[in-house]
C-alpha cells in the first residue's frame, strides 16, 4: 500500500493512494490521524486500511487533495553521512569504517511538494536525493536479518543542507535542520510492496538538470544494517524516519558549487515510490517567532 497523509476541506487525515485516487481512511473507527499512531496500532491498522481499499470505500481524486508529509513529527529523523562511493569521493573524504549518523529536527519536515526555505542566513544550499526508512514498530536491538520486521515502509527524502553551517558543527545537525530543509513523501510504500529496497534506482534534477543518478545497491551501509546499529544504542519508535545517504552530484562538489537559488525546481525520483518536487523560495521575513 501507499500510505499517506492528505488534507481536503480544511481537515487532514490518512488516506490509501491507489493510482489516482486516495481511500479516505478518515471514517474508520480506530483508525487514527496521525502516522505514527497508526503506525503503532501495527496490523490492525493496516487490516482495515486494506479493506477500506477493497470495500471502494470513500474515494477522493488525488488532484483534489493536497498531500502532506506522511508523518508530520517524527520521534526521531535520523540520517547518514558518506554513504555512497561516489559521494565520499566528490567530497575528498576517507570512505568511513563505522555509519556516520546525525539528526535532523523533526521541525525541518517539509510536505513532498511544499517550497524549500533559502536562509537569509546562508548561499551556500544544497539537496540530497535519499531513500528514507520509515519505522513501525517500537524496537531495540534489532539484528539485521531481523530489521525487515521493523521497517513499516519507505519514502523519499530530500536532506537538504545548508554547507557553511554544517561545516561549523561536527555534529552536522545545525547544517541539516533548518525549517523546510526535511521534504518527505509523497507518501509511505509499505513493506509487503517493497520486495528489496536495495535495487531502487535514484535521481535528482535541478531545473531539468540531471545532478544524481544511483541505486540503492549501491549503499556502503544497507538499510537493514542502519536500523541494527541504531537500535543498538537507543530505542526506535514508530514514525521515525532513517534517511539512507545520498549518492554523488551534489552541488557542494561542483567547481563552482551550483548552490540553489530562488526559483530553482528540485525533483527527486525513487523507483517504485515516486517523486518530490519543490520550489526554492527566499526564506520569508514572517518567519521570525518569538513566543
């Protein structure tokens, strides 16, 4: 299944995607609107959302809906550094022996076709085409030929970066966490549909420019192998978003870096999920909170 969220009328809830329609699972006693939660309820959730498909229950066209992020505050978004060859390459760095892990705010998440902030703090912006590994199941100590178990399904994600501010934390974090730098979607492939996410092929283009072209197989780190070392140290829950690393043709490694600007279009495509795609916008003066 594809499962995602979606709003229509002012209200948002989870829905089935099915070709170009979206099973409204809305109605459906115990079936929450939050991802995560769904998530956890595990097979009885997704019982009744594959006979809400099955009974043509209450269908919407997906044009008429706006789809949002699959989950709109994941517990955790962890992602991966130096994760391809090619990538490590570009970068002029030494292929890492142990996954380089870091976090992303969960407030950076952005819906699949929402605009991308440029920071009035920074030039230096750039994507990152990445496999994202949804988790269904609270875990711990997962091995690997066991991780399949926990993963709900995959997504697409775009982790994108803002360089200069990455550079000046080791941890990375700051770099990778400005607001609207976390696009992912367009929506949940569950597992049973995934039969190996590591033959997914990869792209990225920037205005009609092809900028990464990989496949999965390609990772130094499988997906199975990323949630048995995290689960090693810390407890995952349901809705937690790993992003799988991104293969070269970053803007970063260009000479001259072709850093995004305002007006540019990113799409991102995976084979067998779908695609993102959004608009580079100058990050707007409302945005400063206070309180």
């Amino acid at each position: 299944m594809k499962l995602a969220r979606f709003t229509h009328n002012n209200a948002t809830r989870i829905g089935v995607v099915v070709d170009d329609l979206i099973v409204d699972l809305g109605g459906i006693p115990a079936i929450p609107r939050d991802m995560a939660e769904f998530l956890a309820i595990g097979k009885d959730a997704l019982d009744r959302a594959r006979t809400a498909v099955r009974d043509k229950l209450r269908s919407l066209p997906l044009k008429d809906v706006k789809l949002e992020a699959p989950v709109a505050q994941p517990p955790e978004f962890l992602a991966i550094g130096l994760n391809y060859a090619d990538h490590v390459a570009e970068s002029g760095m030494k292929q890492p022996e142990f996954p380089m892990f870091f976090n992303k705010q969960a407030t950076c998440v952005n819906a699949p076709y929402d605009p991308i902030h440029r920071p009035r703090v920074s030039e230096a912006l750039d994507y990152e085409g990445e496999l994202g590994i949804v988790i269904g199941k609270r875990c711990r100590h997962v091995p690997k030929d066991r991780a399949h178990e926990v993963i709900a399904g995959y997504l697409i994600v775009n982790d994108v970066s803002v360089r200069d501010w990455q550079r000046r934390a080791q941890t990375m974090t700051l770099g990778k966490s400005f607001d609207t730098h976390g696009p992912i979607g367009p929506w949940i492939v569950t597992s049973d549909e995934m039969t190996d996410p590591h033959k997914l092929d990869l792209k990225t283009w920037v205005n009609g420019e092809l900028r990464q072209h990989s496949n999965t197989k390609n990772l130094i780190f499988n997906c199975f192998a990323q949630v048995e070392t995290l689960s090693t140290v810390c407890t995952l829950l349901p809705g937690t978003i790993i992003s799988t690393g991104t293969p070269g043709g970053v803007a970063a490694a260009m000479k001259p870096p072709k850093w995004l600007k305002a007006g540019d279009t990113v799409r991102i495509e995976i084979e067998g999920i779908g695609h993102l795609e959004h608009k580079v916008i100058e990050e707007p003066a409302g945005t400063t909170r206070i309180g």
